[in-house]
C-alpha cells in the first residue's frame, strides 16, 4: 500500500467514526439582555439575573419573597419602557445583543487565517444562552474553548459568574474541552489607548467643549468591596491610567458609580446625585464616558445618555454628551483582538 493510500484510508476511517479536525473555540460573553421590549420579556430576564447569588448574595426567603412579591411585579413593566426608548426595532433586539453579535463576527473576520479558530457569542442571562454556545462549539470539534468575558474589570458579579455558567456546563458533559479564561484588562495598555483614542475622536465632533468628563462606571454594593470583590480598586486604576494618558486631573476626570438598586449603600461617589451637583455648582458643558461597559447598553444608552442627561439640565446644566463605548469601533476590535491573540498562545 503506497502512503497516498494509507493516508486516504484512515482519513476515511476517521470520518466514519465521526471524528473531525481539533478545532479551538472562542466565546464573547457579555451580561444579558431580555429577548423581548415588554413586560413578560423583562419579567423573564430579571428572573434569571436576580436569582443569581453572585448578583444577590442573600438568597433567602426574605429575597424570594420580595423577589417574586414585590420586584417581579412591578418594575419589568417600568424597565420595558427604558428598553424601548433603545430598542433597535430592525432587529427586534436589543443595542447590546446587536453589538456584541458585530463584535464576535469582526472578531472572527480579523483572525481568519487561523481556520481552526472558531468565534462566537453569548449571554450570560437570556439568549444566546452559554450553554447553547458550548454546545454548538464542541459540535464543531472544538476541543479547547476561550472564553471572554467582555468586562474591563472584573468583579464576582459578572466575570466570576460567566465562569460559574461555564463550569455549570462543562460538569454536565463527558468529553470537556480544554478550558481557558481571558483575564481582566483593566489598564491594559490597548484598552488604555482605545478609550483615549475613542473619547478624544468624540469630543473633536461635539459643537462644544466639556468643561470636565465624568467616567461612569456600573456600581456594586459597598459589603461586596468590604468581602474582597477586587473591582473598585480596578476601577481606579483604570482612571489613574486614563488622566495619565490624556493629561487630565481628578478635577477634570471625575470617577462615579451609576445603577443603584436596593435601599444598601453602593459605590460612591453615585453618578446621578454627582451630575445634578455639578450643575448646582454652575457646571454649564460635561460629557460622560462608560469605561467599564464594552458595550452600549441600556445602562448607557438610556440611564446615562437620556436619565442623567435629563437630571443635569433639570438642575441648570446646558450641554451634555454621552461617549459611545468602544463597541465594534477600530479601536475597540483592536483591543478584544489582542487579548485573545494573547491568551491563545500556545494553541494558535
């Protein structure tokens, strides 16, 4: 048997038995999103993302009890107007679910001479489901997985239960895939410079210049911190990297928490009661920057760009601007396509 032959043959044999090419899978994660604008959709996702442990320690009875007396109620009708004001109707889905989608398809358009390389998206709340992902992945013969999670800085409540949902996924299986996790990148020198890129582009076309930017990052209760929950302390040093890079002071770059929820104290200094004070204080042009989101969402596009922009012109401002997220930007691929290029030595 000439060696063509041999190779023919078991190249045949290995395809009856159903075996395919070793192939590497990369998972984009952000937070969630409802699959719907109403009241049910809503009522669905804030079930999931509120039965969390990692996002509500207390599980207790007391939670359950206001959870699905009180919360479950109310607010997803309430949230359901806030998702439509965004909603992007072409679709039918929500800003961050298109984002993240254009991200894991230009991502995979970057990396494409690796052909064993396979890119895709999930969220960790609603759809695409991490378990749908896994599943499609190995399906493809992907025996190792990356998986991203698309936060800056990581906390319990987002990066570490991304992981929570891997490994939720990966006990249930008997032929686990190879497992690595991108770590958080919070003054990475390519992210430092893609907000700095992304918020000196931005301000070029405002027909105004701020005369300070607020940095506003999503808040975390303060007992979290007081535990060990390493975010706060990333935040800032995201900033310290940030004023270094432009030029600027903490007088000039402010540092604030935004997303409150509950009655327990959060991060401080908040978002909203910083704004409105600025312009009590005489504060007339700001812009506001959302460095710890890769992503617009409703927490940008709504609560930041229309609700806050709202309570600073209440209080006597005059000019606001919201600064997009790096999103699917040149300079925010450029970052997602670095880390990962990074975190798969050895198997690329």
């Amino acid at each position: 048997m000439s060696l063509m032959t041999a190779v023919v043959a078991i190249d045949r044999t290995e395809a009856m038995a159903g075996v395919r090419p070793e192939r590497v899978g990369v998972l984009l994660v952000n937070l969630g999103t409802p699959d719907s604008a109403d009241a049910r959709g809503v009522r669905v996702y804030l079930k999931e993302f509120l039965s969390d442990p990692r996002v509500i320690e207390n599980q207790g009875l007391l939670w359950k009890l206001v959870l699905n007396g009180i919360i479950l109620r109310t607010r997803p009708r309430r949230k359901a107007r806030d998702y439509l004001k965004i909603w992007n109707t072409e679709k039918n889905e929500s800003p961050l679910k298109t984002i993240t989608r254009a991200q894991s398809d230009k991502l995979a358009a970057a990396i494409a001479d690796h052909d064993h390389v396979v890119v895709d998206w999930a969220m960790r709340y609603g759809n695409p489901s991490i378990r749908s992902r896994i599943d499609a992945l190995t399906a493809q013969g992907c025996d190792r997985l990356l998986v991203v999670p698309l936060y800056p800085q990581y906390s319990a409540a987002t990066s570490a239960t991304v992981c929570d949902e891997v490994f939720r996924v990966l006990a249930g299986m008997r032929a686990q895939p190879t497992l690595r996790v991108t770590p958080p990148y919070y003054e990475d020198p390519d992210y430092i410079e893609a907000l700095a890129a992304s918020i000196n582009a931005h301000l070029k076309t405002l027909p105004f210049a701020p005369e300070l930017i607020v940095a506003s990052f999503h808040g975390m209760p303060q007992k979290y911190i007081d535990k060990g929950d390493p975010y706060q302390r990333q935040c800032i040093a995201t900033m310290e990297a940030l004023r270094k890079r432009l030029g600027l002071d903490a007088s000039k770059l402010m540092l604030t928490f935004q997303s409150r929820f509950g009655f327990d104290a959060w991060l401080q200094p908040y978002t909203d009661k910083t704004i409105a004070q600025l312009a009590k204080d005489g504060v007339r042009r700001i812009a506001v920057v959302t460095p710890g989101f890769s992503a617009d969402c409703l927490e940008t596009l709504e609560e930041i760009a229309q609700e806050n922009a709202e309570i600073f012109r209440h209080q006597g401002g005059e000019q606001f601007a919201a600064i997009p997220c790096l999103n699917d930007s040149e300079p925010g691929m450029d970052v997602i396509r670095q880390l990962v290029l990074r975190e798969l030595q050895g198997w690329i």
